[in-house]
C-alpha cells in the first residue's frame, strides 16, 4: 500500500483507473506467464491477510510471523513493514507456491488479489478520509493483460472477492497514515511501546491474551458486546486493536472501551 500525495497523483507509474474505467485482463494455466507473478516478491502483507493466512494453515500468530513473516522497519518510517519471506530456492517463489497454484488461493492476500492492479491510499487532509486509488500495472511478461475480458476495479474486486479485503486494507491504512511522525518519543520505534502497538496489529492471538488475562479488563470497561465478539472473532478483535492503538498512542478516544 503506497501513501500518495495528491499533488503527484498523475505522475506515478501506470495507468490511473476512475471509478468505471475498463482494463484487459485474464490470467488462466494456459498462457505462458502462469505464476510467473509469484516469484520474487516484496509483497506487503496487511493485518487482515495476516488474520486469514494464519487461519487457513491453522497456525497461532505468533507461529505465522515467524514462519512466513520477514519485518522490516525503514529509517524513514516509524512503524514496520510485514512482508511475506520468500522460499529460499533460486527463484526465491511464493512459500504458497505449488505446481498447481496457490495452495492458500480462498486466503490469498489482498495484493494478490488486486493484482494486475495496485492500489494507493489517498489522503485527504481537507476532509480527514483516506480512500483508495487505483492504478493498471501488469508486468512486462504479464500476458493476461492482453487477453480481451474487460474488467472496471469494481467488478474485477467482486470478481476477485477482494471487497472486503480491500475495506480492511483501507481501515489499515487511515490508522497506518498516522505513524507518518514518530508517536514514540526517546524511546523510539522499537521501545515497549511500539512493541505493543505491533502486537496488537499484527499479532493478534498474543493480543487477545493481553486483553483477557492481564490487569486490562480490570482498568478499561469494554462494551459487553464487543467483548464477547473479540474472545472468539479474530476480525473482531483486529479492529478492536486498531483503536487501541489509536488510543494507546495518541490519545484518540473511541467508543470500543473507556477507563474504568
């Protein structure tokens, strides 16, 4: 997910996609390509893909990070990069890579269901609302983007099941754009705190843990409701910890919880 100053809007590579705008594409075994596209990869992998990969191979959060998970945190941001590691094979393919396909296709992650499309969030300082811009960029080899289906970015989500995937990606990024400024102080992006922002994003199962079986119900009131919701929903919980982070943070109050 890129964040895109609106002044450069038109000078990024690819072709801008408005809401009807029509793209050529279709992937299929039949053409030369086939899975070319899961080869060598920094693909970026957001909370909620976390949330469905970790699900569908039946594995804690704590399990996935380290499994599949390479962090990485820039000197020019102030909250870490999730990628998914790539197999340590000549190719360096997709760990999810088979001869086949994707072994974890219904779980597959947002950018690879957006793909030949990408995605940019865009923020809008006059209204304070982020919103998704889209841009056309297959590969050079990509052959799909010869083919003559034609897709809008609305139909090609749908058909894609990626609608939902794209609506958490935007929840991240309107919380994600807030670390553009370091939140954390002398003590810096890897301190105690960033440690439980993390945590709360990304790791959710240890999140959870924190939540139930710390002092944390016993200092903050949580709508019943909720709380029933995050003891078993990992969705839910996901957002309840996007605003924790919010007010963990920074100080944003939210009507998830308040202080006893």
């Amino acid at each position: 997910m890129k964040y895109i100053d609106i002044d450069n809007l038109d000078q990024l590579p690819g072709k801008r996609l408005a809401a009807g705008d029509k793209f050529s594409f279709h992937c299929h075994p039949q053409i030369a390509c086939f899975n070319l596209c899961c080869r060598n990869l920094n693909l970026f992998l957001y909370p909620y893909d976390v949330v469905r990969l970790k699900n569908q191979l039946n594995l804690t959060s704590d399990q996935f990070l380290d499994k599949y998970v390479a962090i990485v945190l820039r000197d020019s941001n102030f909250f870490p990069e999730v990628l998914l590691a790539m197999s340590e094979n000549k190719e360096r393919t997709c760990p999810f890579l088979s001869d086949s396909g994707c072994k974890v296709y219904p779980d597959r992650p947002d950018t690879c269901r957006t793909f030949p499309v990408e995605q940019g969030a865009l923020y809008d300082a006059g209204s304070d609302t982020t919103r998704l811009v889209h841009f056309f960029r297959p590969p050079d080899f990509c052959e799909g983007q010869h083919e003559n289906k034609l897709w809008t970015t609305a139909s090609w989500s749908r058909d894609q099941e990626a609608v939902v995937y794209n609506e958490m990606t935007l929840r991240w990024s309107e919380l994600k754009h807030l670390f553009q400024k370091s939140p954390w102080g002398r003590e810096g992006p890897e301190g105690p705190k960033a440690k439980m922002a993390f945590m709360a994003i990304y790791n959710i199962d240890r999140f959870r843990d924190f939540l139930l079986n710390s002092t944390f119900l016993k200092r903050y009131k949580v709508k019943s409701a909720i709380l029933k919701k995050i003891r078993s929903d990992d969705v839910e919980l996901m957002k309840f910890g996007f605003q924790w982070v919010k007010f963990y943070v920074w100080g944003i109050k939210t009507k998830y919880f308040r202080l006893r």
